[in-house]
C-alpha cells in the first residue's frame, strides 16, 4: 500500500463495516471525513485525522466529499417498509453523492454494494443495490470500483449476534428445501473485508471492476458446521427449517415489516436464502484463517480474549 497520506470521504462510518474500514485507514495514517446523524453516537470514536460531520446521506454530501482523493460509500439499507425506501436510499442517494464527488473532482468511488445485486429479481434489497451501482456509473465518469460483499461476520455485529448464540448452544438452523445440502455460500471477515476496501480506495486493484472479496469463498452448510466445531470445539447440529414453515412465516413477516417496520425474514429476503450459489470468485489474499476468525468473532460476543469451549 503506498505510503502517501490520502483523505477520504466514508458513509456508513458509524456501522460495522464501516467503523472497521476508519480504523483500518486510520492506522494506515490516513485523513477521514465520515457524517454522522447524532454526534453524541461516536463519543468514543475519536481522532485527529477524523473528522465527522454532522448529517446524513442527502445532506452534507459536499462537506463530506470536499478536497477528498476518494470516496468510500458504504451506507445502505438492509431492510426497509416498502421498495420505494429502498431505492431512495440504495439507488438515489447513492446516485446523488456520486454526483457530488463528480463534481468537487474526487478521483475515485468505491462502492459498496452485495452479492445480491447479481441477482436483482431477486428481492427489492437486491433490486435497489443494483440500481445504486447504476446510479453511481451513470454519473461519475471517474474511477470506480464496486465490491459486491458477500456474508459478512466478525466482533461487533449486532446482527449476527443470534446467530453466533446459536452456534454456541450447538445449533446451526438453515433455510431447508430438497437442495439445502447443495447450496453455496460466501462469507468474508469484517476486518478482512475492511482492509481490501481500504486497498481498493488507495490503490485502484478494483478500479472499473465488479468484485465480492471473501475471506471463505464457498462452503455449504454441512461443511460450515464442521468448521465451526472445529472453531468451538463442540458438535454442531444442523437443522434444516421446512419450507413450509419458512414460506407462512416469512408471509406474516412481510407484512408486518410493511406495516409496522417489524420483522427481516421477509418473502423477498427468503428468496436470497434460497438461491443455490452466493459463491466468489474472490479469495482475499491473506485473509484470517475462517476458524481463527470464527474463534474471535465468538470470542467477541461473549466478551473474552480466547473462547474456551
């Protein structure tokens, strides 16, 4: 990585890829720029080569980009009331800050974007995140690089804390079907995941190209089990879910995150889940080794430097 100190203009900085990302480029000796809606919520992430702005996407778009050699856009939503939530955000908002960076001559936008815009009949989610990657090719003329990420795990997720409470009890319930056993999937390593994109930003690896760096590349659930009992040192047990349990619940679940903003498992989200191959391509080149990784993101949850099975 070359040792010129750039600065860099980051959304999503408050979120957990994102605070992984302003670490990684803080201990690389670089400047940031990143806007926060509520100041009082990064109290505890301060530095002198980070400045955060207070706004959200929309808003301090300028002061964001402003005399900044490279945008990283990693704000998004991962769930949303209606299809229209989620393209205003994921789709125009993306759009919007390109333009901006266009305009104040920012040299390069990496997006971050996900594997599911490969396929975006997909859900609505996936549906949006392919029209932000339009959005952005549509007016920033420049040096662009999208990262399609693929599942992303380690310390400090919120939302895959349930999932890691599970695995510690043993259990590993997955979406089930007649194909379950044969269906692929990716995972990348937050911190792993942090420094590839702050490489992109810098170096340009991924300029005019469309990747998903994974630190597991692909892996069925079966194997994933065996490779979190080798991680915990415990027997995991996998448990297909029926679809007919999924399909009703999942029925119920969109209705309410449509009407009272409740739920995550909806039909569209289901849909992501079943899709045979969210393999890539993409082995991140010295990634953490997937058990050590797995050994610290558990070692997080539970608050301890070694996790003792």
């Amino acid at each position: 990585m070359s040792q010129k100190q750039h600065r860099l203009a980051i959304t999503g900085g408050t979120g957990f890829v994102g605070r992984h990302v302003i670490k990684a480029a803080l201990e690389a000796g670089h400047c940031i720029n990143a806007i926060v809606r509520t100041p009082a919520a990064v109290s505890d992430f301060q530095h002198a080569n980070l400045t955060w702005i207070k706004g959200g996407l929309g808003v301090a778009d300028d002061e964001l980009v402003a005399d900044c050699d490279a945008v990283i856009h990693l704000a998004g939503l991962v769930k949303a009331r209606t299809r229209t939530h989620y393209y205003d955000v994921n789709a125009d908002a993306a759009g919007a800050l390109a333009k901006a960076a266009q305009k104040a001559g920012v040299d390069r936008f990496v997006l971050i974007s996900s594997m599911a815009a490969s396929k975006p009949e997909l859900s609505d989610y996936a549906g949006s995140k392919r029209a932000g990657e339009r959005a952005v090719q549509t007016v920033f003329d420049k040096k662009i690089a999208i990262i399609r990420a693929p599942g992303v795990f380690g310390p400090g997720d919120k939302a895959t804390a349930p999932f890691f409470d599970l695995l510690n009890k043993g259990l590993l319930p997955v979406p089930g079907g007649k194909n379950w056993r044969t269906r692929k999937i990716s995972m990348t390593f937050a911190p792993d995941l942090a420094t590839e994109i702050l490489r992109a930003a810098i170096t340009g690896c991924f300029d005019e190209k469309i990747v998903s760096p994974a630190s597991l590349p692909q892996i069925r659930w079966v194997e994933f089990g065996k490779l979190c009992e080798k991680a915990f040192g415990r027997s995991i047990k996998v448990i297909p879910l029926p679809l007919s349990v999924l399909f009703p619940v999942a029925g119920v679940t969109s209705i309410t995150s449509r009407t009272l903003g409740l739920g995550h498992l909806t039909l569209g989200k289901l849909a992501e889940f079943l899709h045979p191959d969210w393999s890539s391509e993409t082995l991140i080149s010295g990634a953490t080794p997937p058990i050590e990784a797995l050994k610290q993101t558990m070692a997080a949850y539970h608050g301890l430097k070694d996790y003792d099975a």
